[in-house]
C-alpha cells in the first residue's frame, strides 16, 4: 500500500475500471483539461478501420510527455 496521493495514471486506471462496471465499453479514460472522460474509441479511425492522426502542438505534446511520467 502507498501512502501518497493517487497518480494521472492512477486515476484513468480507476475511471477505465469505471466504465467496464458500468457496461460502457467502446471507451477510453482521457484526460480533457483537469477532468477525465471516456473517449470513444471510435472516433480515432475512419469508416475503414485506419487510425486517425491528430493534431497536436509540439507543445501539446511535450506536456502530454510531462504529465504522463
């Protein structure tokens, strides 16, 4: 047992636990500003199955590098 706060990581591990005891699957646990979401997995591919690249800042996704650690 830790005894500190819970992590990002933590956390969207907890809200994707979430979501499958809920029976909402087709989801992933995001990160928009400070809150977690789901994130329809849907939306990262096309009608043809191929993955969707988006837009990201170099900035954007430094932060995302820093967060994350």
């Amino acid at each position: 047992m830790r005894c500190s706060a819970p992590t990002l990581e933590d956390r969207l591990g907890i809200a994707a636990a979430d979501y499958v005891a809920e029976g909402r699957f087709g989801v992933m646990a995001s990160l928009k500003g400070q809150d977690i979401v789901p994130f329809p997995l849907e939306e990262l591919t096309d009608a043809n199955g191929k993955s969707i690249t988006r837009n990201c800042t170099p900035e954007a996704l430094q932060m995302a590098d820093i967060l994350m650690k």
